[in-house]
C-alpha cells in the first residue's frame, strides 16, 4: 500500500475515532502495527500531526466560543473575579480542567508510549472502560440537579481525562462519561469534552511536531516523511470536523450504547486474533 494512502486513511481513522468515544490512540495503535508504519521513524510523530489536525477541526467548528472563552477570560483577570460572566467561567473551568492531564502527561507521556502501546493492552482498555460509559449511562438517566459546572466537577472531568493517556481509554468517552456523572446532559458533556482537550493536544502536539522537525532538521526524516504527515493532518481536521458534527447532533438523541458494543466487540476481535496467531 502506497504511503500516502496509509496517511491518508490514518487521518481519516484518527478524524472519526478522536471525538466518538472509541479511542483514537487504540486505534492508531492497531491500524499502525497492521498497516506497519515504523513507530521508530513516524509512528508518535506522526500521531502528533494527526491530533493537531483533529484540532484544528475542534477551533474550527466551536471558534466564536474559543473566541468569547480567551477574551472572557482575560476580562477576568482585569476585574479580578474568574465568573463575572459565564463564559469566564467556563474559561477558567477548562484551564482547571486542563491542570490533571497536563502535569501527569509532562511526567508520565513518554512512559505510557514506550510502555503500553501494545494491541493486547488496547484491547483489554478498550472492553473494561466501556463499563464506565454504560455507568455514566445509568447514572445521567436520574434527574440532574444541576447543569452549571463548578471547579470541583471541572478538576474531576479533568482527572478523567488524565487517565485517557492511556491507549484504549478514549478521552472522548471518559471525559463525557465524567461530565455525566457531573450532572451535564450528554450534549453539554461532548461540548465541554472537546473544548478541554483542545489546550492537551495543543501542548503536546506541538511539542512532538517540534521534535519531529528537530529530526528532519538532522536528516533523520525527509520530504517524503514530511507528506506522509501532511496528508494525515488534512485527513483528520476535515473528518474531525464532520465528525464533531455528527456527534453533537447524534447525543441530543441516543445514549452512548452503541459505542459500549463496538469497544467490547473489537476488544475481544482483538485479542482473539493476537491469542490465535
């Protein structure tokens, strides 16, 4: 197979699997071993390129909230007070949000990669985390009793999302569930998901993209290495984008059922594949 199919069809995998709560990571991981990209060479750099290109696709489509959030939220700072309005406080939920996953990916990023991008272990993630969307589930059937966030439920969404470094955990999946179980709908949940993980993927998408060019710099990488992320970055912000789309209108009705039977069929396709071979 041509590479820049396999890079295109990567992005394509990584636009659909980031924001739909299935693990974008995991799936990476299998397809990456399947289609054998070279993880020495691409493989994190390239899952870099991809994640900023999905993005690119959460700036776009909620840009006048990110707008009103960054103006907002130096307001605030001005008038000394973090919800004059509430889109400071939102602003400033989602940097307390962002605090969880930002320290334990500075210390702990590169142990996850090394240690557990492995399809048994995606697979084992990706079965038992779907019981907690099917608790996340049950627990968002009860009657809210609030739908405003307040600091303690951002940090808790947060902390839920910490734990989707690991491969197979979806951070889509987890922080919706999390937010939930926080009282929000499952709409006001994806929304709030997908705006917290905008500043996670920035950071350390940045930071490997910066490292990847480091190589290129050194000849490590060439042109052709550099079009293998190009294409993979188009492909996930334009599915990213659609995908978002299709989410958000999707949860208004349906429960996150379907996902649970996609995650624990694949999870058991997976290992029974890796047990047989």
């Amino acid at each position: 197979m041509p590479d820049l199919l396999k890079a295109a069809i990567l992005g394509i995998v990584q636009g659909l699997t980031e924001f739909l709560p299935i693990s974008s990571s995991g799936h990476l991981v299998l397809l990456e071993k399947a289609m054998d990209v070279s993880q020495e060479r691409l493989g994190l750099a390239f899952d870099a390129a991809i994640h900023l290109g999905t993005l690119l696709a959460v700036l776009v489509y909620f840009w006048d909230t990110v707008v009103r959030l960054v103006v907002a939220g130096f307001a605030s700072i001005g008038r000394r007070r973090w919800d004059f309005s509430d889109d400071s406080r939102l602003a400033w939920l989602i940097v307390i949000g962002t605090i969880p996953a930002g320290v334990l990916g500075f210390f702990f990023d590169d142990t996850v990669e090394e240690k557990i991008r492995d399809p048994v272990w995606v697979a084992t993630m990706l079965i038992v985390f779907s019981a907690v969307l099917i608790a996340a589930e049950l627990w968002g059937m009860r009657p809210a009793r609030v739908s405003r966030l307040g600091p303690l439920s951002a940090l808790f969404v947060g902390l839920a999302q910490a734990v989707a470094l690991i491969p197979g955990v979806s951070r889509s999946g987890i922080t919706i569930s999390a937010g939930l179980f926080a009282r929000l709908d499952r709409e006001q949940a994806a929304v709030f998901a997908f705006l917290l993980s905008a500043p996670i993927v920035a950071g350390a998408g940045f930071k490997k993209v910066y490292d990847a060019l480091k190589e290129a710099h050194k000849g490590l990488l060439g042109r052709d290495d550099l079009m293998f992320f190009v294409v993979g970055f188009i492909f996930a912000a334009i599915f990213g984008y659609l995908t978002i789309r299709f989410f958000l209108a999707y949860l208004r009705r349906h429960s996150l059922y379907p996902f649970v039977v996609y995650r624990v069929a694949l999870g058991v396709i997976v290992l029974a594949i890796v047990l047989l071979h």
